[in-house]
C-alpha cells in the first residue's frame, strides 16, 4: 500500500509504510505530518499510521579519539 505525505500544502509520496517508518526514525518526518495511504479518505498524523515505533536520534559524530596510524 503506498503513502503520502502533506506538509506545509506539499504532497510527498508515494511511500511504503517501511519508508514512512524509516524516514520517521530519521527525523525526515515529523509525527504530526499529516499522511494518507490509498484506501483512506482522510488526513491523519503521521504517528497515527505507523503506531509506537522507537525513534532513536542519530549519535553524535565521533571525534575523539582520533586514530593514530604509525608511518614506516
């Protein structure tokens, strides 16, 4: 079943409930987008669609420590 998406009067889509899933984890997607899949007639919020997914960020950049590779 495809999806789409609204935000700020854009459409974006189609998407599959595993993209919709991914892009939510991301931060691509907020949870209060508005989305609708084929079969719906109505808008509803994102997290709506997709339920009780963990939403992990992303971990920070790893600067330190830095490698340290010998020269010959």
């Amino acid at each position: 079943m495809n999806y789409y998406v609204s935000r700020d009067g854009q459409q974006y889509g189609p998407y599959s409930l595993a993209d919709l899933q991914r892009y939510l984890a991301q931060g691509n997607i907020q949870p209060t987008d508005l989305a609708r899949s084929e079969a719906l007639e109505q808008w509803l919020p994102v997290h709506q669609i997709v339920g009780n997914i963990d939403i992990q960020q992303a971990p920070p950049p790893q600067l330190w420590p830095v490698p340290v590779y010998a020269q010959d």
